[in-house]
C-alpha cells in the first residue's frame, strides 16, 4: 500500500492559491495551498508558531516550529 504524501511544492515562485512556509530546524521551505487555513489541524500549528515566535518570524516567511516530519503527517491529513 502506497503512502499518499501531500501536494507541496518546492518551487522559489509561489503560484496563486498557495503560500510559503518555513519547518524545522534547517527552515524548510514548503509551499502549501491557501485552503490549509481553514483546516483545524493547520490552524493548532499556525497557534504553535504564534506562542513561539508572535508576529515576527525570523525568516520573514510564516515559520511553524515542528519537525518536518510532524509537518509532512499533519498536511497529509488535510486532502
């Protein structure tokens, strides 16, 4: 059985519908779609990163401060 990974895109341009975002600890770069706002799994991470780094985050992009891993199981639960 096949394990489905989650449609993230790794691209310097963000298209339209999608936004960066930086994990872990070597700040990752994953470009994810905008209708992971709304998931509620998303948002406890978006709470992480604001207890964590408030609104000013060190590499001027969202960082959500989990391993990747953590990140990769938590986004593949959301299609």
């Amino acid at each position: 059985m096949a394990i489905r990974l989650p449609r993230i895109v790794s691209s310097k341009k963000v298209p339209k519908g999608y936004f960066a975002v930086y994990v872990g600890e070597n700040q990752k770069r994953f470009v994810i779609p905008v209708s992971f706002l709304n998931h509620p799994s998303f948002q406890d991470l978006l709470g992480m990163s604001q207890e964590e780094f408030g609104y000013s985050h060190p590499t001027g992009g969202l960082t959500i401060p989990c391993n990747e891993d953590t990140f990769l199981e938590v986004t593949s639960r959301m299609y």
